[in-house]
C-alpha cells in the first residue's frame, strides 16, 4: 500500500540523516579533495554515488590547513581508508599570479586577483 511505501522511505532518509550517529562510514571509505570549479564532476570522474564519498573542495584543490584538519577527522573518527586528490587543467586558482585582500569601506574584505596572462 501506499502508506507502506511513504513509511519505508521516511525510515530510509531517518538511517540517511543519521549515519554518523549510527556509525556508519561513507560507502567507499573515501576522502576526495578537488578544485570548487563546478566544470569538475567529482563523482561522475570517480564513477562514484551519493555517499559514496567525503567530498572537500576549495580553489584550487589546495592542500590548506583545512583541508589537513577534514582529512584528519574523516580518517580517524569516520573510517576513511583511502584519499584522491584531483585537480584539472587550466584552473584558475594556478594561473593567478597575485592575490591579496584589501580593506574596503566599512572593513569588507575585497579580494583581487590578477591573471598571469595580463
């Protein structure tokens, strides 16, 4: 009936939203950094699903302090056994020969990056 089938996917996205509670890893144990750049399908790439993965992305793909410290947690508390990292060709985050922060009016941070290529 119906019913049944509403009340068997509301316990499939309760188990979803609880896995870390329960215990449960991601499927494959895997930790991926890559490049934020949305032209990147990380899982599409990795011929991976939803859950299949710890996905960290920044520009770049850069290994930062907080990419080490997701990397950590991931392995020691969520069961990660493997780490990828990917990057791709022409990023923009590698060709970018300056990048500084100024102050703008009312203390906003404004970030400026200058092309290798100008």
């Amino acid at each position: 009936m119906l019913h049944q089938q509403i009340d068997q996917k509301i316990s499939e996205k309760e188990a979803w939203a609880l896995r870390r509670q329960l215990g449960i890893p991601n499927n494959k144990r895997l930790w991926v950094l890559a490049c934020m750049d949305e032209r990147l399908p990380v899982e599409k790439a990795l011929g991976i699903g939803e859950g299949d993965a710890h996905i960290f992305r920044n520009a770049g793909g850069l290994v930062t302090d907080d990419a080490i410290r997701s990397a950590m947690l991931t392995t020691q508390f969520f069961g990660t056994k493997e780490i990828i990292v990917i990057n791709h060709t022409e990023c923009g985050m590698m060709t970018a020969s300056a990048m500084k922060t100024k102050t703008a009016k009312h203390n906003e941070p404004v970030l400026e990056i200058r092309s290798l290529i100008e």
